[in-house]
C-alpha cells in the first residue's frame, strides 16, 4: 500500500509540477504572441500615416506641374493598391505580408518618381507646404524603418520561443503558429552608386 500511495504522490507531483510549467510557458508565448500583434499594428499604423500624407503631396505637386499627370496617376494608383491590402494580426502569414510589403515597395518607388520630378520645379521645391509635406514624409519613412525594426525583434523573440524544447511542445498543443518576417526589398544588398 505504501508503494502505491508514493507512486501516486509522485505521479500526482509530476503532473502537477507540468502543468504549473505549462501555463508559465502558455502565458509567456501568449505575452509574445500578443507583443507581436502590437508591433504590427505600429508598422501598419505608420504605413497608413504615410498613405494619408501622399494626397497632400498629389495636390501640392498638381498646382505647380500640369506636365506630370503620369506620375501624379501612378502614386495615385500605387496608394489605392497599397492601402487595399490590410493584414491583421489572424491573417498574417508569408504570403499575407508578402503582397503587402511588395504593395508598399511600389508607392515607394512612385514617391521616389514624384520626388524626382520636383526637382525640375525650384518654385515648388520652395514652397512652405511642400517642403513641410516632405519633412513629414522623410519622419514618416523613419518611424516605418523603426516600427519594422520593432516587429522584426518581436517575432524574432517569439518564433524562438515557439521552436525552443520544452516549449515548442506546448507551442505545438495551442496552435501557436510561426510569424513572418519581413524580406529584405531586391537589391537592398549592394549600396546605391551616387555619381556627383
């Protein structure tokens, strides 16, 4: 009787001494995961912010140049697609993120287009609201690299934490799923040549 009564006492310890383990690891990835979730919605939060300037932007550029409607047309038309894609954190995964990230690459390239454009136009380059826009435009481009840093150290701490022994089999057992990263955009390897 007594074997019976430590073996159950050292099953019953065992069990208990899981599961206590269990819900620590449960509530840590549940902090991550909601971590993650945060972060995201900063990077979406200034993706947005730099959507809501490029109107502005438009119309300023517009009143100084009637001769830069295919370039005005294609910022217009790279906002549309790029605020049409919304990701939350339920939908996002490689495929998600890729589309958004290739989305926001092309109004990035147009904006590069229409910033080259004004340098044609000094009375526009000199404008009070012009070069306000653009300040915030470059602090916009700053807070995004920042919130994507952000992201990246969340879902690096979290897609760790999911693939780490014991965890991962609890990870395993309440669907916690993988996160994506972002890509590094073509070419981001090989610095820019500037010729003077």
């Amino acid at each position: 009787m007594r074997k019976f009564t430590c073996k159950l006492l050292l099953a019953v310890s065992a069990f208990a001494g899981a599961s206590s383990l269990s819900s620590c690891n449960y509530n840590s990835l549940v902090e991550q995961q909601q971590g993650v979730d945060q972060a995201w919605a900063q990077v979406e939060n200034q993706y947005q912010r730099r959507a809501d300037l490029i109107p502005n932007l438009v119309n300023t550029v517009k009143g100084y140049s009637t001769h830069e409607s295919e370039t005005l047309t294609k910022v217009t038309e790279a906002r549309a697609k790029a605020t049409s894609i919304t990701i939350d954190a339920d939908n996002l995964n490689e495929e998600t993120l890729a589309k958004f990230q290739e989305a926001q690459g092309e109004l990035s390239q147009a904006l590069k287009s229409l910033l080259a454009v004004t340098e044609a136009y000094p009375d526009l380059k000199a404008n009070e609201n012009f070069m306000n826009l653009q300040t915030q435009l470059e602090g916009t481009e700053n807070r995004i690299a920042t919130e994507r840093m952000r992201y990246t150290e969340a879902v690096k701490e979290y897609n760790t934490s999911i693939k780490k022994f014991p965890t991962m089999i609890y990870a395993g057992w309440f669907g916690f799923k993988e996160k994506p990263q972002f890509k590094a955009e073509a070419g981001a390897q090989k610095a820019p040549e500037v010729n003077f």
